[in-house]
C-alpha cells in the first residue's frame, strides 16, 4: 500500500487542505482520509450509494460523538515511563475492542519499559515521541494531538508525569498535549506505594482533583519490586478501559439496556474425520464488532463463536463452538432473546459420513465424501413459534449478482433484515478490517427495501446496525 506524506505536497494544495480541514473541524491527515476514501469508493450501478446524510445516520447518536471523519470516538493515549508501562500495550487492544480510535504518544522515559514501534503496531496509527518534530503532518502536533480527540488518557500516570500537570509545565510532547488539552483527562496512576503517599505526591493529586482531571486506581497489592506492597498498582487494563467508556459513553445513554441480544460469529467447522475438517475464511471481525456495539450500546449479548483469533470483547458471554449442529443448539439454548443477529458463516453442508479415524491411503483409491445438509440457523430461528426474537437479521455473503442472491435468501429464510455483503476475493472482506454492506429491509406494504453504504470499518458497519436497531426498537414502542 502506498503511503503519502502531506509534508511533500504542493504549498497550494497544503493550504487547501488546510483550509478544508478547518471547515470541517477535522485535521489534515483525517480530511486527506475523507477525500481518499470517497474518490476510492464505486458508486454502486443497481442500488443507491449511501448519501452524507446516510453516512451521518450510521454515527450512534447516543455517543455524544464529535464528528470525526469516521464517525467512531478518538482517545489520545499517554503512556508515561513507569514499569506498568507494558500494561498500556494491552489497555490499547482494551479500547480499540470497544470501539475507540486509540492514538498514542510516549514519554522519553516510557521508551525504556515499551517501544513506539509496539504502541504503534497495535494502535495501527504512528505513535508520537517529540514535541519538535519534524517530520509529523501536524502543523503544530501538540495542539492538534490534544484537539483531535474526545479524551486524554494517561497510562501509567506516572508521578513525575503528575506533578507536571499539576504544575502546568510543557517542557516535552506528553506534558505539552496534557497542557494544551480541551478535552477530559483520565489518569491511570502507577507509582510505589511510598511515591504515592509523598506529601508532594499528595499535593499533585488534590490539585489535579480540583482541576476536575479523572482517576482511575491506583490499586492495592503486591509492587514489582520484590516484597514491596500497598497502594500503587495501576488498575487493570479492563478497568481503565470501562473508566474511559463510562467517560465517552455515560450509563444513562444505553438505549439497548434490558435487551437480550443474540449474536453468531465466525465459521464453523464440519469435521472428515478425527484430524481433519472442512472450513471457510470467515475471521469472525465483523460479528465481535457487533457484539461489542451491542455490549457498549447496554444490551445483554451472548456471542456464539465458530472457531476464530479474536480476544472475546469485554462485558459480552462468549460460547464457542464448531459446527454447524453445535452452534444451532448453542443458539437455541440462548433464546430467549429480543434481537438475534446472525452473521457467522455457517457451512451448508457436512460430510454424511464422519470417519471415526483417520481415513487412510489405501489401494481402494480416494475416499469419496458424501456431503448431507446441515440445518439452517437463520431459517430455524426466523420460524419459531414461541420463541422466535421479536427482530432476526441474517447476513448474506455473496460472491456474485449480490443484491438478487440477497433478495432470494431474505424472501427463503423468514427474517426480518438481512445485511448483504460482497465477499468475493478481490474485496478483501473475508479476514480483512472493512466491509460493504446493503441493508434489505421490508417497506409497510411488504416490499423489500434496499440501502446501500459506503465502504466502512467494520466497527462502523456494526454502530450502523445497532443505530438502525435502536432507531426500529424506539418507534416500534411509541
Ligand atoms: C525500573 C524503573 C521503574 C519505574 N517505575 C515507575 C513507576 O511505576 N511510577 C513512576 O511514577 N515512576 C517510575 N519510575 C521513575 C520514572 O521512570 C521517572 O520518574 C521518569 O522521569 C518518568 O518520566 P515520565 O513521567 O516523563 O514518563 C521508574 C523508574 C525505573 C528506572
């Protein structure tokens, strides 16, 4: 992938962009992203392309979002040079499983414990060392690095780290940022016990207290100094995290709070024989995402996984199978629920005839493989009497004519939405962070309706539908 730096543009189009950026109230790397990601999507020939207005409509509203030009909510991550600084690598895989663009910036000291290229890796942005630097696109890195995000967190918080803040000094790119910031702040502080209980430490905290700056732990417990013990272990990662989402998504803004929500992920696995199996590249990602906007949204969510390389998302039940018939009876055990949404790829079909051991070469020649039909979830479940969910989505992957292969399965199946998305090889959906979806809904006179959307995250696909869920839910109840 090719990459560009703003640095080498012409002054002209750097002033242009500048000034558009300024309209638009994002940065300049963020409105270079905007233009490239609209001159880079097709305009789709048989469906609508999803207009601004759409694309606005996928923020959810109850996140009290700035509108960044994505639409998902930024933090800026300080990780400052205290032990606990390996701690910060995973609280970055924490935020970003909710949601959260993560960007970080490290403390001189913070290169000691973790490196940039580690932070950077995980966050999949740059991360930001230096107050001079020449070679960031930032016009002036502190101010924006301080801008452009809905909240600071600092972690670990170390005490030197506090008592610059508490004392208003700027003298390098982290103390700068946290100087320069309009934004909330939450520190995450992590200190031996006897720092932490300095008077000057003391004195530091009851000021950044009064100056309304946010804390989460330290905690009790054992130091990683041999022996030593008290309170001064940073919180665990899954805490600072919560801290940070009851910050940018405050309780009472849960409009899925009291729902049961139901989700299928991944692909399953038809086993041969004992070792062997059959299998497709469904990666799971845009399931977990779902899950996890349904989990941040308030919902109760239990995600039933196919066999996939993702870290269960916070907060949600995770029940993991392999085939086929064991996710359909996982499902069935989870009913009752409000919502089912399934988008695991689930194989059509089974070997009739599972080996008992490994099949062998033999002078019989290839075994052959009888397959038999495997029971459909989405069909199951859209049928059921008593306890089918008031709303079934399903999903649709296609690798041809999309839209009417999509039509055909909604019309079969008996749902209520279905998300059609295109996987054939040159889209990169199977596996990869994007995806293109058309949502198939029923108009009030039974027709099906169709809207498409730009290309997205599949974190944004997911806020999307738990958006449109949220939206059908409040008028369904008015
Ligand atoms: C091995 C080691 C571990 C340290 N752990 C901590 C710590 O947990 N908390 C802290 O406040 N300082 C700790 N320090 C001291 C900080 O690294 C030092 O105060 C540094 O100047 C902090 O820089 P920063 O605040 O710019 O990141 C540690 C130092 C060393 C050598």
């Amino acid at each position: 992938m090719a990459s560009l730096t703003i640095r080498k543009l012409d002054d002209a189009i750097k002033a242009e962009l500048r000034m558009r950026a300024a309209r638009n109230g994002r940065s300049v790397e963020d409105e270079v992203r905007v233009i490239l990601r609209e001159a880079a999507t097709p305009a789709a020939p048989t469906v609508t392309t999803a207009s601004n207005a759409s694309r606005n409509a996928a923020i959810p509203r109850w996140h009290n979002l700035r509108h960044n030009s994505n639409g998902l909510l930024r933090i800026t991550l300080i990780i400052g040079g205290g032990i606990a600084a390996y701690k910060a690598l995973d609280l970055i895989r924490r935020l970003k499983e909710r949601g959260f663009i993560v960007r970080c910036v490290m403390t001189n000291a913070a290169q000691q414990f973790v490196t940039p290229l580690s932070a950077g890796a995980l966050s999949d942005e740059r991360c930001y060392t230096d107050l001079f630097d020449q070679g960031s696109e930032f016009d002036a890195g502190h101010i924006r690095l301080a801008r452009d995000c809905d909240l600071i967190v600092v972690a670990p918080a170390t005490a030197d780290l506090m008592a610059k803040m508490a004392h208003g000094h700027a003298d390098d790119l982290a103390s700068a940022i946290l100087l320069a910031a309009d934004k909330p702040i939450l520190l995450a502080p992590a200190m031996n016990p006897l720092m932490w209980n300095n008077p000057a430490t003391r004195r530091n905290v009851a000021q950044l207290a009064r100056d309304s700056v946010a804390m989460v732990g330290p905690e009790a417990g054992e130091m990683a100094e041999a022996g030593e013990a008290g309170v001064g272990r940073m919180a665990e990662p899954v805490t600072i995290a919560t801290a940070a989402e009851r910050i940018l998504r405050p309780p009472q803004a849960q409009p899925l709070k009291g729902r049961r929500v139901l989700i299928t992920a991944g692909p399953t696995l038809e086993p041969i024989d004992p070792v062997r199996y059959i299998a497709n590249r469904s990666s799971g990602k845009q399931g977990f995402a779902i899950a996890a906007a349904a989990q941040a949204a308030g919902a109760e969510v239990a995600l039933i996984s196919g066999p996939v390389d993702l870290d269960d998302p916070a907060g949600v039940t995770v029940e993991h199978v392999e085939s086929a018939r064991e996710m359909l009876a996982a499902v069935e055990a989870a009913l009752p629920t409000d919502i089912a949404i399934f988008s695991a790829a689930v194989a059509d079909w089974r070997v009739a005839h599972e080996g008992a051991q490994k099949l062998k070469k033999t002078a019989a020649g290839i075994p052959p493989l009888q397959l038999t039909e495997n029971p459909d979830i989405l069909a199951t479940i859209s049928n059921l009497r008593d306890k089918r969910p008031p709303l079934v989505i399903g999903f649709a992957a296609e690798t041809e004519h999309l839209i009417e292969n999509a039509k055909a399965k909604f019309a079969r199946k008996g749902c209520d939405w279905i998300v059609a998305n295109d996987v054939s090889p040159g889209t990169g959906v199977m596996g990869g962070d994007r995806n293109t979806v058309h949502l198939l809904t029923r108009g009030e006179g039974g027709e099906i309706k169709t809207e498409s959307f730009a290309v997205m995250t599949k974190e944004e696909v997911a806020a999307m539908l738990i958006e449109r869920i949220v939206s059908t839910m409040t008028d369904s109840s008015k």
